[in-house]
C-alpha cells in the first residue's frame, strides 16, 4: 500500500505535485498549487450541484447508497424505526447519543411546554388567503417566529441554541397545524400537553367539537415512525441550505425557514405530492405500461424513484411500505397503492430504470399513507419539514462548532464578456437584443 498522497503531473508545466489524501478525499484549496505562472489562481474544482463533493465533516448521518444503509449516529433506521419514538430518535440526531430515562423525560418534557404560539402568529397567519399553500404558510411563519425571539441571535450561546431548539421542535407542528386548519376554513385547535407529540400534532389538525381528541394509537405511531424515517439524511438540498444561509450567523429560525423552502421544491420535499397526483393521472393498473414508455420516451420523470447517494432501495421505502399495511387496517385500503406496486413492480424489471439505478425512494409511498390518514396533499412536504427540523438543526449546530467552517461562498467559471465600453443610449441604435423585454 503506497502513501495517502496523490502524484499530479501538470502537462502544460510539466511539474508535479504530491496532494494529501485524507478520507478519501482531497482539499480543493491544494489544488491551488498547481500554476503556470507565479501570477496564476491556480486550479479549482468545477462541480455543479456538487456530484462529488463533500462541503463538511460529519458524524451525523450515513448512508452508504449503494447498499441501501441509513444509520443516524450510528444506529440503523431500521432499529430506530422498530423500537424508538420520534422526539426519542430527535435526541439522537441532536446530541449524539441515546438519552437516559431522566434525559428524556426532560427533553420531552421541554419540547411539549412549548408547544404555544405567540397569539400575534395566527394574526399574521389570518393574513394568507383561503387557499395558500400550508408549506407557503409555513416558510413564512418559521422566518416570522425569528421576530418574537430576539435572544436566537445569540448563536453562540448554547444556552440559547437550546431554548430555540426546544421551541422550534416543539412549534413546527402547531404552526403546522394551524396552517392545515386555516386552509379548512376551521378554528385553530390549540396543543394539548397531555398527548404525546404526534398524538397532539393529530389533535390540533383533526380535533372538532370533542372536549377531548381521542387519537388512533395505529395512526399516531405510524406517523410517529414516518417522523423518524424523515429526521435527517446527510447533506441534502435542505440541508445544504440551512448549513449555507447559517454560515452567515443569521438565527436558527431564518435559517430553517430557508431550508423549509429548499424542502419546498417538487425535487426534494415536493416529490410525494407530485407522486400522487402522477398516480391519480394514471388512473388505474393498466394504464401503468403506457405512462412507464411515456417516461422512458423523457416525457416527464417517475416521481418517488431515484436518489441522488441511493442507488439502490432506500430503505425508508421498505419500512413505509410495511406501516402502510398498518394504517390502511384502519384507515381502509388507498385505491392508489395498488398503482403504485404496480409501477414499482414494472420499473423494477425495466432496463432503462436498473441501468440508471432508479429506486422507490422515501416519497413513493409515504404520500399513499399520508393521504389515507386524512391529509391532503398540500400537507405532505409539511410533513416532511416538521421532522427534518430535528436534522436541520444538528447539522446547523455541528456547522457552527466546526472550526474549519467559514461563510459559504463558491466560486465561479466566468465565461461572460470581456471588457468593453460604455455606449450612451443615443448611440445604440436597432438593438440586436432579440427582443429581451
Ligand atoms: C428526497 O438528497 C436527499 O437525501 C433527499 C431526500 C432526503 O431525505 O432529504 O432523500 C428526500 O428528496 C428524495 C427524492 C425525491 N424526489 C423525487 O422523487 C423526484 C424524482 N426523482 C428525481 O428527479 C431524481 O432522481 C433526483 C432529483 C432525486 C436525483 O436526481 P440526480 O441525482 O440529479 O439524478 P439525475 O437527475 O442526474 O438523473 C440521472 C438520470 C437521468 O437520465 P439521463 O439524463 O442520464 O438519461 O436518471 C434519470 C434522469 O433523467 N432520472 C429519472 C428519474 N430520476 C432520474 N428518470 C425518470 N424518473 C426519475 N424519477
């Protein structure tokens, strides 16, 4: 075994250089040495939407794509899935270990007090029209809740880094909630401190004129299993921009609010409500052959298939699919799921889906489940965001604490104009604009 060096040899200098290997990686700046002349930049790496570059050091997450393995600080999703709870799992994702009885109890403790949100928000949330989208209501009510807590500025106070965590694992249901109640047209229902977390995240979205919401235990503990299948993976898109927009120090709650928005898209956290609706166009089981040669012809993509790292089943997909069985127990069978199997099972077999190494992914079936429990799909990349906090805020932590990380600030290839001079309005003449406005 030779050394954890790189030998480059620069064919238009003829010199070379030995670059440090460390992790299987190198440092882009290293590359800086090579020149060919002492006035030169020296190399960088071109690499957009970065398919092979690694932005941080982590211990959070991993995923090995190719063997479909997710593991949350070291533990697998599916043990955590099996015997763990979501605010439980939330702990894990944040500080690194399981708690002890005591840790959790205070945790669960501290996250259910602070369930309450300023009265001011459904005010500012009255604002939306009947029919906003709720994950537009919620973009813009987690930046909002950065104007009531003024001491989040205080990032590098772990004191308060703590009190926000608290609040902000605890108020994305609510707000959650009352954007799901405010697009029905409903009154809000406030949280309930006697349920557990998802029974109460239930209660405020489903609660009527009961005194008391009585919450299935089947449909709660699903959706407490789908939360923690969802709380971090790694440096996704959202993640990516909750670490980028916190690297300029702003509070963890304009931060998340971007992240939100980066989840917002139907490439990321959109993905499960743009598979319903493919599945509700395809209509039925035989008219999965002609939608899948539609697909392969690049008429439009299979949502809930592909992955960026997995490129073999995620294995989210499997543990959703068996808590789907569970739910439609109670909930009756989605006339949908039977679409989707058949889809998965024909893509499965298909050549141009094996050859591009395109898998269910977390989005394929969670939208079925979502949907027999009663949500629309609007609420789905919802859904998705008030677990992910949890991830978007241990990597938003881990980035702070992590000396080597600065701003975020890329470079660019400029292929642009060279310079050149001015011509005053008059001199311009027929503009060869094509017609720009
Ligand atoms: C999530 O990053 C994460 O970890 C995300 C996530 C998380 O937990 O945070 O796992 C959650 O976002 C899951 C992904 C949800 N999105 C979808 O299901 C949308 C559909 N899938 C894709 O658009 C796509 O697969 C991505 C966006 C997920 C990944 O895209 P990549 O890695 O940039 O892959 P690509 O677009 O370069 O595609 C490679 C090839 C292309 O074919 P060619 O141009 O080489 O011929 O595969 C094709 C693509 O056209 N392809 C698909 C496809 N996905 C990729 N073809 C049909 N259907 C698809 N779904």
């Amino acid at each position: 075994m030779g050394t954890n060096t790189l030998a480059i040899t620069d064919n238009r200098t003829g010199k070379s250089y030995e670059i440090a290997i460390e992790h299987d990686t190198i440092r882009a700046l290293d590359l800086r040495r090579i020149k060919v002349s002492e006035d030169d930049f020296g190399l960088m790496t071109y690499d957009p939407a970065f398919m092979n570059t690694a932005s941080c050091h982590s211990r959070i997450t991993y995923i090995d794509g190719d063997k479909g393995i997710l593991r949350y600080r070291g533990y697998p999703i599916e043990e955590l899935a099996e015997g763990s709870s979501y605010l439980e799992t939330a702990y894990l994702v944040l500080y690194g270990e399981l708690p002890t009885s005591d840790e959790l109890k205070a945790w669960i403790h501290n996250v259910t007090y602070h369930t309450f949100i300023h009265e001011n928000i459904k005010t500012f949330m009255d604002g939306f029209h009947y029919d906003a989208h709720p994950m537009g209501i919620l973009v813009s009510t987690v930046a909002a809740l950065s104007t009531f807590y003024v001491d989040a500025k205080n990032i590098f106070d772990p004191e308060s880094r703590k009190k926000q965590t608290h609040r902000l694992i605890a108020k994305m249901p609510t707000l959650a909630a009352f954007a799901y109640r405010h697009s029905r047209g409903m009154p809000y229902s406030y949280p309930d401190n006697a349920l557990s977390y998802t029974e109460n995240f239930l209660n405020m979205l489903f609660k009527m004129s009961e005194v008391k919401y009585q919450p299935n235990p089947t449909l709660a503990r699903a959706l407490d299993v789908l939360f923690i299948l969802h709380a971090d993976h790694e440096q996704n898109c959202s993640t990516n921009a909750m670490r980028s927009v916190g690297s300029s120090h702003v509070d963890p709650y304009s931060a998340v609010a971007a992240a939100a928005a980066a989840l917002y898209g139907p490439l990321h956290g959109g993905a499960n409500e743009a598979v319903l609706k493919m599945l509700a166009e395809i209509g039925a089981k035989d008219q999965v052959p002609g939608f899948v040669k539609r697909v392969k012809a690049g008429e439009g993509r299979l949502m809930g298939f592909g992955h960026r790292v997995y490129k073999n089943y995620d294995p989210r997909a499997k543990i959703i699919k068996r808590v789907a069985e569970e739910v439609f127990e109670v909930t009756g069978r989605n006339p949908l799921l039977d679409i989707a199997v058949e889809l998965e099972r024909i893509a499965l077999e298909d050549e141009y889906f094996i050859q591009r190494k395109l898998y269910p992914n977390v989005d394929f079936y969670s939208g079925i489940i979502y949907q027999a429990m009663g949500f629309p799909v609007e609420m789905f990349p919802v859904l998705f965001a008030i677990p992910r906090t949890s991830g978007w805020i241990a990597q938003w932590e881990e980035m702070l604490s992590d000396s080597e990380q600065k701003i975020a600030r890329p470079r660019q290839v400029y292929l642009g104009e060279a310079q050149r001079k001015f011509v005053p309005l008059e001199r311009r003449g027929a503009n060869p604009g094509k017609g720009r406005v």
